[in-house]
C-alpha cells in the first residue's frame, strides 16, 4: 500500500518538477492552483474510495454489491460535477487569488482535468474494493501504470510539444481513462467471482434503491459523514495555498512544491492506514477484540517508526531534495526558508493518517467528520486569522496546528472507545 500510495503525489512531483523549471513561475503557479481546485472538487467524493474499503471489509460475501453501489453513485457524482463546475471555473480561480498571469493556465488546466471526472471518482470506488478485499497488489498495478503512463505525457505534452499547463492536464486525463480499464480489467480477472455477482445484482429488481432501500440509506450515511470530513479536509489546504497566492507566484510556487513533499509523505503514511482499514473490518466482522489491538498495536509501531525515518530523510535530504524541483533562485530560496515545517510536520500528523484507518475500517464516520470540524474551523481559522501579520509562517503554524488537532482529537475518540469496549 506505500508503494502504490506514493505513485499518487509521485505524479504531482513530477507535474510540480517538469513546470518547475519552465522559464517562469506562472506556470507552475497556475497548475498549482489548479491542482488544488481540482483536488478539492475530486478528492470532496473520495468517499467512494473510503466508504466502499470499510463496507466490503466488513461485509460477509465478497462485497460486490457494495461495489456496484459506489459505482452508481460515482459514475451519476462525476457527470453531475462535469456539468455544474465548468461554467463556475473563472469564479473558482479568482477566489484562490491567482494573478493575471497565472489565471489563464488554470483554467485551462481545470477546464480539460474535469472531462475525466465519472472516471476517476468510479476508480476511487474499484481501488476501495480492492483494498477491502486486502488486494494490495491491484491498486499497486493500477496506479503504478496510471502514473507512469502520465509521468511519461507530462515529458512529451509539457516539454516535447510546449503544451504547458494543457499539457499536465491532459495527461491526468489520458491516466484517469487508463486507471479505470485497468481496474475492470483486474477485477476480472483476480476477483471473478464479484464480476459475477455485480452482474447477477443487476439483474435483481431487490437491488435498486427503488425496491430496498435500506443498503443505500446506509452508503449515503457512511459516505455523507466522510463528504463533510473530506470537504473540510480540502477546504483548509485550498485555504492553505489560495493564502500563499495572495502573497504572489514566488510563495505560491514554493508552497506548491512544499505541499507535494508533503503529500509524498502523507500517502506513504496512509499506507499503513489502508492497510489497517481491511484488515479492522475483518476483525470487527469475526467480533476479535485480540485480532483487533494486535493490529492496531503492530500498524502504530511501523506508522511512528516510518514518520521518523521520512523526518531523517527530509532533514538530511534538503540540499539535494529542493533543486529536484526548481532551478529558479526566488523559488529555491522561499522553499527552503519554510522548510523546517515540512520536516516537523510527519512527527504531529502520523496518528491523524493511522486512526483515520481505524475509524474507516470500523465504520465509525461521524467521529473523523467531528475530529475534522473542530480542527478545520475551531483550530485552523483562528490560528490563521491570530497570525496573518505573519505572512506565509503563519500559514504554514496554523498547518502544523491543524495536524496536531487532527491527530490529538482521534485519539481522544479511541482512547475512549477502546476504554469503553465499544469497537466490536
């Protein structure tokens, strides 16, 4: 699961890196903003990826209905936000605070990364069944293939034929399509029987929410809680970078590479959450209170151990890590005046990655929605709006904060619950 979750900020590394080192900041602030409106619209249903794990995780055949579910619901979301969010994009981009410069690239950007959308949000909902199904090895296959085959447009769109920030986004586009088939595809053949079953379900009038409703009050519940969680989520880094653009494209640019290092290290980190979520399920569905702690207690261990090694790397990796990814001094310096919070920040939010893995895989959606809440709005926006005179430092206290937050109120939730024996 580290392997096939560091692919996905691998990719927006290798976009940040590429545009980087175009002969002007705009571009990359451009994709920049892009990236991150676009993640916020994509990312809000990423959902479908964490509902579906802990639905077929915990369900008692192969979970294919679950399955078929989330596709439905992804397929009618991603049309849905293709049709609303295309007229809104000049709106969008004026409220992250994108210079005139910059501006044009992100709408170009946004505009082209939206026709994939049903797509990528119905490959969040096939990389969540297989996860569930502890099919670690699928996901590994489609994102690896997805990101290399994007890595490899980004060099000739970007570089070859001058594309720009066109080019980015086409590649995206051209790697959601390829996700996508891959995944039917495995699913086919490692996971028949479930093809089987989604058929047979199809062809079930007791299926359609029309004639039982009651599996589908029970997506819509789980998944709500983890929309709310999930938009918050976005809401604080689009924030986070519309704040650094305000400042001008030599912050936004710097923070833009920052927060892809710090994406780097929150997927690998999730890769013990993912793993932890399956794995929960299971021992939740057999009512094992000792499989349950021997799994939580082994995933802290490696989850802790590996947050202080990317905090060793980081720290000892600065003078080759930064000029990966732009040669522009402005930049570079920026980079790594803030940089210190990067190293910092894996140590405070290593428990807000591993008990997002427990509370998924148990189920329990409202108290990562709560935890998310009081974090984004009781702890982010005061910490922001206390140290605005600070400029881009503030910025950057008010993320380590939100992290803490984050982390500190999950294990509030889990002390107490485990306390309480209510996990099982």
């Amino acid at each position: 699961m580290i392997l096939s979750n560091i692919t996905v900020p691998l990719l927006g590394a290798v976009d940040t890196a590429v545009l980087g080192h175009l002969s002007s900041p705009e571009y990359l602030s451009g994709v920049a903003i892009g990236a991150s409106v676009i993640s916020m619209l994509l990312w809000a249903f990423g959902f479908l990826r964490m509902g579906t794990t802990g639905l077929v995780a915990r369900a008692s055949d192969s979970g294919a209905a679950w399955l078929l579910r989330a596709l439905t619901l992804a397929f009618l979301l991603g049309a849905l936000l293709l049709v609303l969010a295309s007229p809104m994009l000049p709106v969008i981009t004026q409220w992250m605070n994108a210079s005139a410069e910059a501006s044009p690239h992100a709408r170009d950007y946004l505009q082209i990364r939206l026709l994939s959308a049903p797509v990528a949000l119905a490959n969040f909902a096939l990389l969540g069944f297989f996860i569930g199904r502890q099919d670690s090895r699928a996901p590994l296959a489609i994102l690896v293939t997805a990101n290399l085959l994007n890595i490899t447009l980004d060099l000739v769109l970007i570089l070859g034929l001058g594309l720009g920030a066109r080019g980015a986004a086409w590649a995206s586009v051209f790697a959601d399509l390829c996700s996508v088939t891959l995944g039917w595809w495995l699913l086919t053949l490692r996971h028949r029987d479930t093809r089987d079953e989604m058929i047979r379900a199809i062809r079930d009038p007791d299926f359609w929410p029309w004639r039982n409703i009651a599996p589908w009050l029970e997506l819509m519940r789980i998944n709500g809680d983890l929309f709310v969680r999930t938009c918050l989520l976005l809401f604080t880094l689009t924030f986070f970078t519309a704040q650094g653009a305000a400042q001008g494209d030599t912050v936004l640019a710097a923070n833009a590479i920052l927060l892809q290092l710090l994406m780097m290290t929150s997927y690998a980190l999730d890769g013990f959450a993912h793993a932890t979520e399956s794995l929960v399920g299971r021992a939740i569905r057999r009512r094992s209170a000792g499989e349950f702690q021997r799994i939580n207690r082994a995933a802290g261990v490696w989850a802790v151990a590996t947050a202080m090694a990317i905090t060793a790397l980081l720290v000892t990796g600065k003078s080759w890590i930064l000029p990966l990814f732009t040669d522009i001094p402005a930049v570079l310096a920026a980079s790594a005046q803030y940089y210190p919070w990067l190293c910092a920040l894996p140590l405070v939010a290593v428990w807000s990655y591993q008990l997002d893995g427990v509370f998924i895989g148990a189920g329990k959606s409202r108290q990562m929605r709560n935890t998310m809440f009081i974090a984004s709005v009781m702890v982010f926006i005061p910490a922001w709006w206390t140290t605005r005179h600070m400029g881009n430092t503030g910025i950057w206290f008010s993320l380590f904060l939100w992290f803490g937050a984050r982390s500190f109120g999950l294990m509030v939730y889990f002390y107490n619950y485990t306390k309480s024996k209510v996990w099982l």
